[in-house]
C-alpha cells in the first residue's frame, strides 16, 4: 500500500507541482490548502507525513502543527515544514516546535523525494522501535 501524505499550501501552483512529484514517486496524496482543512483532513483520513506551509491566511502553518501536536490521533504523524525563506532562526524555531524537517521552497523533485523517503524511512524505524533516530533535519 502506497504511503499516504498531506500536502498543506495554500498557493495551488505548489500544491499541483508537489503532488505531482509525489504521486510519481509513488505515493498517494491528498491536499489541503489551509489549516482547517488540513487538521480536518488529518483526523478523517490520517496520513504518514503532512508537508506543511509556514505562512498561510488564517491559520497559519505554526497554529496548524501545534493543534496536530495535540490530538491524539495526528500527534504522532511526521511533519515537514515548508517556507519560501531559508533563515536558520526559522528553521530552529521549526525544531523547536517538534517538526521533523524544514524544506525550503523552491526544491528539486529529487531533494523532495529523498527528505520524504528518509522521513518516512525515520518513522517505519521508530514505529518497529529499532533504535533509529526519528527526523530528517540536518
């Protein structure tokens, strides 16, 4: 069964192109295109990874991580955030706040492919209880 993952932007351009990319690379996607919908769609149909956008209207990519941390049912899913902005304060602050990765837009289809491969490869480790370290950041 194809690995199933959340695309949260709220910009179309990148929701089409990641899912694109994503469903090439075999997986089965399913998207949202802000927060409320994402932590609806999180609950109802669950996901192995949420790619997260940062600066999202309403609620934006940080409230929408912190409302998934605290539900028991997506508590537990890995999640990427995305920004259009390289800025190391962001990305420890995305640390900080429990994400597993930061990957900044725009990316190669291949980076995309490798950071969601090993986050999910970081998760089959920690469900099996292996020992292996959880997240991609680095």
């Amino acid at each position: 069964m194809a690995k199933r993952i959340l695309i949260v932007d709220d910009d179309l351009e990148i929701l089409d192109l990641t899912s694109a990319v994503l469903r090439d690379g075999g997986y089965e996607v399913r998207t949202a295109a802000n927060g409320r919908e994402a932590l609806a769609a999180a609950r109802r149909d669950g996901a192995d990874l949420i790619l997260l956008d940062i600066n999202m209207p309403g609620l934006d990519g940080w409230e929408t991580l912190r409302l998934l941390r605290l539900d028991a049912a997506t508590g537990g899913i890995p999640v990427a955030m995305f920004s259009i902005r390289y800025d190391l304060r962001e990305k420890m602050e995305a640390l900080k706040r429990s994400a597993d990765d930061y990957i900044v837009k725009p990316f190669s289809y291949d980076e995309l492919l490798e950071r969601v491969g090993r986050l999910l490869a970081a998760e089959r480790a920690a469900v099996r209880g292996d020992g292996s370290e959880g997240g991609a950041f680095g």
